[in-house]
C-alpha cells in the first residue's frame, strides 16, 4: 500500500501555466503539484493540451506564462533538472541509422551513466521490454511499438525522480502494457512520481491516485481516481450502435440521461442513478432497425469526462 | 560499436553510412583534381572556395532540419546538457567530418604545389573556419523551415552575396568593399587558395591565417550563444 504523500513536499508544482500557440490551441493557467510516488493522469480528448502541458513539465517547452518548479528549482535549462526527469514524447524519435542498443547507449550516457551502469540497466531494460533480440537491429527497422518501448527504455534507464510519459500504452501488446503497468506502480511505491498523458481510461484507473481532466486547454476537473469515480457511482453507461444519424436531443431532454454525446457510428449516453436503459429505447420507438447493438456497463473516467464536457474520449483500441 | 557523446555519436553514425561515406568522399575530389591540375589558379580558388563554403552549410542544414521534423530536437530540449555545449559538438564534429571530406584536394594542392607550403597552414584553418561558418548557417536556416529544400534555398540566397561581397568572383579595388570583403571568412579561405595554388593573393601568408583563425575562434563562440536558437526554437 502506498503511503500518503499529500503532506511530503512537491517534486513539482506548476503555477498559472500557459503556452498559447496560434489558432488558440495550447494551455492556460494551469495550476498543479506532484508529490513523490505520486501518479498523475493527463486525460482529456485529442487536441485539448495533454501533449502540451507533458512538454512544458518535461521542459520540451517554454510556457507563454506561468512557472514551472522541479525539485525547488525554475530553471528548465539547468542539468541538475533534466538529469532526473524522464521523458517520453509522443513521437519515439530516434537516430533510425543506429541500433537500438546504441541509441540506448547514447541517451543513458547523456544522463550521466558510466559504462558498467549504463550496461547492467540497458541489458536488464531490454530485456524486460522484449527488445532484447532486436538491440543489434538499426531502430528504421522497429515497428512503432518498439520504437516506443526503446522510448520507454531511455526513460527508465537512469532511474529518474519524475517519469513524464505521453501515452505509454500507445502500439504496445497486452502483455507489454500489463508488464508497463506493474513497472510503474513498483516504481510508485519506491517514491517515483509519474505524470501520464493518456486517454486510455482502463490504463489510468489502474495507475493513476490522481486525475487532471483537460478540455480546450483548460483544466475543468481534478481530483483522486476514486472521487472522481463516485461522481457517476451507480449511474450506468449504454453504448448504442445506430446504422443512421439520431437526434441526440430527444435523448438528453430525458431526466434519465445525464449525458449523451456521438462518436462514429457509437451514441454514448450515460444513465442517472436508477435509470433504465429501455427508456432509452423508448425514445428511439419506431426506429428499431437503427440500433444494430446495445451494450450497458459500469461507468468509469471516460463517463466522468463524458458527463463534465458532454465529449466523448477517444477510443483506445486493444 | 557504441558512442556515449554528441560528438561520438555523429562519427558513428556516419562511419556506418557507408554508401554515403563514399560519395562524400569522392564528390570533392570530381570537381578538385581538374581544378587542382589543370585550371588556372584563379579559377580553382573561386570554385573551390564556393565548393567548401557549400559543403559547410549544406551538411548542417540538410540534418537538422531533418532531426526537428522526426522530433530528435525535441528530445535534445530534454537532454541534461546546454543547448549551447549541444550545437557546438554537433557542428563541430559535422565541421571535422566535412574537413575530412575536403581534405584530399588540399592534400592534392599541397603535392602539386609544393613550393606554397607556407600557405598551407593559413588554408588549414581558413578551411576550418569557413565550414563551422557554413555547417552554424546551415543550423540557422533549418530554424525557418521544416523542409529541406526550403533550407537550402535560404542558404544559398545568403551565401551567394557574401561569396560576392567577399570578393571570390570579382577583385575588388573599392576601399570601402575591400573592408567589408575582410570582414568576411570566405575572402581569407579565397586567398590563402590562391596562395596555395600559386596565383597571386592580395593578403600575405601570415595575415591569412590570422584571418583564418580569428573566424574560427568567433564561429566556435557564435555557436555557443546561438544553441538556445537553434536548438529551442519552437
């Protein structure tokens, strides 16, 4: 059981943030703290500002305003900053002329590591992530998904205070997310605070005690991963799958439906406390060949989000 | 083989691009033994200075802008070294690898003209100063663009006036073009070329090299200041 760090002093806390970019797109006035051992969940839909406010704490970028404090220390630029945060960007760059093993190499030894060290971590991290056969391969050759368990590699290997990861999970197998997931909470409980940029509810439900819901590059909801659950705690969400278009408003001028939005050919409609998912139906009366599947399940963050915004997260395909 | 720094890296990775090893090798010496040969002193220095300044500013350019698309300088903002330290290595390295590329014609120079050879230092580092020069222009043109072809059209519309202006194509006599021609490292590469190659040159040996030297110090130090720049632009 992990111990409570509400009262341990913050490895980082970001005060007023905001990096406007132009069209409107960015983040504004964000305002956070992460305590060690901590796990922290960026979620919100694409284009809301998870990616940005992951490279302005991962010091990728420049906020526009707002400051930015790692371990007491503002200033992005300074090594003894860097040195102990690792980074996972949402593009797995690499030097794709190399191996992996040498980018490895490089990457750990740009953070300090000697060779004996950067040796034992990377052979153990290679193994672990099941790149292990494919180290001595050039990374042009990688598939996107060991690109970014490579990624994950260079994070890890020089044991950083805070992980900054963007969808970790993204191209992996089950397995290499179940293996991801384990690493993170034992890392967790040994005091590494981790900052997940990620849509995957499953994922930060698991992971997460904490949760920022991002929306037009605005923070509209934080909190711990079980307050926020308990907000849709006996509602229920139905899935309907329409052949043809439906009129969302006669679905949510319902007092059974809290919250309805589409995406694709999917309605998601989340039901109040007590609700029945055939009033639903009976809305839909007369247009029966319109609903070519139903599905109704318990609610989870992407419901707590759906119910806040009125918008649907992406879908994560497993 | 594994590389632990910038500049280990850049060798590596261009030791194993074999291919690629060989056409750069062999490209300065197409153009370099007929001019070296056979061409009249003044023509060989003007388009082996171009030739030089060229694969200076190209290299650089080409590579980083390159890097910024795949996102590689977006992992260099997360690295723990100064963004400055960073661009210095990595054109530095880049400066050497193109000195290696050029140095068979300055090899070839020095066998046909063995005479010149108090020349040979000046070209030396006049060579040296002006491809950090080109690789630190070709750094600052991939800021402007994300595609290659658009950087290289930026650094050709800087880089041609200034072969100009400092007087490779024509012989200046105006004083105050003369002045502004010094102020410039492809004037001190120019004639330490023709001095080399036995024409006649309008600076002496000795203030060629200073020349030579002075750019090189200046560029080292330009690309420090300039890595925030290029390197963290966004």
């Amino acid at each position: 059981m992990k111990a409570d760090t509400a009262s341990e002093p913050s490895l980082l806390t970001a005060t007023g943030l905001t990096r406007a970019y132009r069209g409107g797109k960015g983040v504004f006035d964000i305002t956070l703290k992460l305590a060690p051992g901590e796990v922290m969940g960026l979620m919100g839909p694409n284009g809301s500002g998870k990616t940005t406010l992951l490279r302005l704490l991962a010091t990728a970028a420049t906020p526009s305003a707002g400051q930015i404090s790692w371990f007491r220390n503002a200033n992005p630029h300074d090594p003894s900053v860097r040195r102990r945060l690792g980074v996972m960007l949402d593009q797995p760059a690499h030097f794709d002329k190399m191996t992996g093993y040498q980018n490895a190499w490089f990457f750990a030894h740009q953070f300090g590591l000697a060779d004996e060290l950067a040796r034992d971590r990377l052979d153990e991290l290679f193994r672990w992530s099941g790149l292990w056969d494919a180290r001595e391969q050039l990374v042009s050759e990688y598939s996107l998904g060991m690109k970014r368990k490579l990624n994950l590699v260079e994070a890890l290997v020089h044991r950083p205070s805070i992980l900054l990861l963007d969808e970790p999970t993204l191209a992996l197998d089950y397995r290499a997310e179940l293996d991801l997931i384990e690493r993170l909470q034992l890392l967790s409980l040994t005091g590494t605070a981790v900052v997940l940029a990620t849509n995957d509810v499953h994922l930060a439900e698991r992971l997460c005690d904490y949760v920022i819901f991002l929306h037009d590059g605005r923070l509209i909801r934080e909190g711990h991963v079980p307050q926020l659950l308990a907000e849709v705690a006996g509602s229920k969400e139905v899935q309907l799958q329409v052949n043809s278009p439906i009129a969302l408003e006669s679905l949510r001028a319902l007092a059974a439906v809290e919250a309805a939005n589409v995406e694709g050919d999917t309605v998601h409609i989340i039901l109040a406390r007590g609700a029945n998912p055939a009033q639903v139906l009976a809305v839909l009366n007369g247009t029966a060949d319109l609903v070519s599947n139903m599905r109704v399940r318990r609610p989870n963050l992407g419901d707590v989000f759906l119910k806040l915004t009125g918008v649907a997260l992406p879908a994560v395909h497993r | 083989m594994l590389a632990g720094t910038i500049w280990q890296r850049e060798l590596l990775e261009f030791a194993q691009r074999r291919r690629a090893l060989a056409i750069k090798l062999a490209f300065p010496l197409v153009f370099g033994i007929p001019l070296v040969i056979a061409a009249p002193p003044l023509y060989a220095a003007i388009t082996l200075t171009m030739l030089i300044a060229i694969i200076g500013a190209l290299g650089a350019g080409a590579v980083l802008t390159r890097e910024r698309e795949s996102g590689l300088t977006l992992r260099y903002r997360t690295l723990p070294v100064t963004p400055g330290r960073l661009l210095i290595e990595r054109l530095s390295t880049s400066a050497l690898i193109d000195l290696l590329q050029v140095a068979p014609v300055l090899v070839l120079i020095g066998l046909r003209h063995p005479s010149q050879f108090s020349w040979w230092p000046a070209l030396a580092l006049s060579t040296a100063a002006v491809l950090l020069i080109g690789n630190l222009m070709g750094a600052v043109a991939s800021t402007l663009s994300d595609s290659p072809g658009e950087v290289m059209l930026y650094v050709f519309i800087v880089l041609l006036p200034l072969l100009f202006l400092a007087g490779v194509f024509t012989s200046l006599t105006e004083p105050a073009l003369l002045a502004v021609s010094r102020l410039l490292p492809f004037s001190y590469l120019h004639e330490s070329l023709l001095g080399a190659l036995g024409g006649q040159p309008n600076l002496l040996a000795w203030e060629t090299l200073l020349g030579g030297f002075g750019f090189l110090v200046g560029a080292a130090g330009l690309t420090g200041r300039l890595g925030r720049r290029v390197l963290e632009s966004d």
